[in-house]
C-alpha cells in the first residue's frame, strides 16, 4: 500500500483566490472559445458583471493583507474580460493588442495564484509535492 502525500492545508482566503481563479479560468474559456468560432459569447455580460463586482469585492476586503496583490490580479483579469465580453456582444472584433491585453492579465492572476497553490500541469508542482 502506498502512502498519499497530503497538501499542506490553505487558508481560507487561499482556498477563495483559488475558487475566484477557476470561475475566471472557466468565463475566459467560454469567451476565448466564442472568439474564436467568431460567434457572440455564450456567456453573458451579467454573468461576468457579477464575477467583477465580486472580485472587486475581495479585492476590497484584502487590501493591506497577505494575499492583496493576488486579488487585485483577479479583480483586473476579470475587469479586462468582461470588457472584452462587452464589445464582443457589441459586434466588435477585438485586435490583437486587445487580446494580449486580456490574456496578460489573465496570466499575471495565473502566476500569481500558482505562488499559492501548485500549478495545474504537472512538471511545475512535482517537485514542491515530492
């Protein structure tokens, strides 16, 4: 029988970054896949409005704590997303500069949360677990 290596146990604060990081990974999904099929989001702006306001939120309750600038990162992925969403259901095409905007927030709120929790693809956490 062998042994399970067991996670350190996370803060609740730590298990809600990661709990606000999966519901952006998955809207940032949704919108990157309409995008890319050149259709309208199926995800709709009030559904990523609502994801901004509670970001903001946490954002707003952490200032001056651990874990600040990792919901301000949160807080601006979701922000340049849901404007993003925004001028999609508006008909517009965003360029290329707009894209990277997007997905640079996207992937500082990333790097960020992997500080916190191992990353999800394998090679970057085996050695932090092992």
């Amino acid at each position: 029988m062998s042994a399970a290596v067991a996670s350190p146990p996370q803060s609740a604060d730590a298990t809600r970054l990661n709990e606000l990081y999966g519901a952006n990974k998955s809207l940032s999904l949704s919108v990157s896949a309409a995008l890319a099929m050149q259709l309208p989001p199926q995800v709709g702006a009030e559904q990523i409005d609502a994801h901004v306001w509670v970001c903001e939120r946490a954002a707003a309750e952490h200032q001056g704590e651990e874990l600040e600038a990792h919901f301000e990162a949160c807080r601006d992925a979701a922000v340049a997303l849901a404007d993003l969403a925004r001028e999609a259901e508006d008909g517009l095409v965003p360029t290329q500069r707009r894209l990277e905007a997007v997905r640079r927030t996207h992937r500082h709120l990333r790097r960020l949360v992997w500080e916190v929790f191992d990353c999800e693809y394998v090679p970057c956490g085996h050695e932090r677990n092992h």
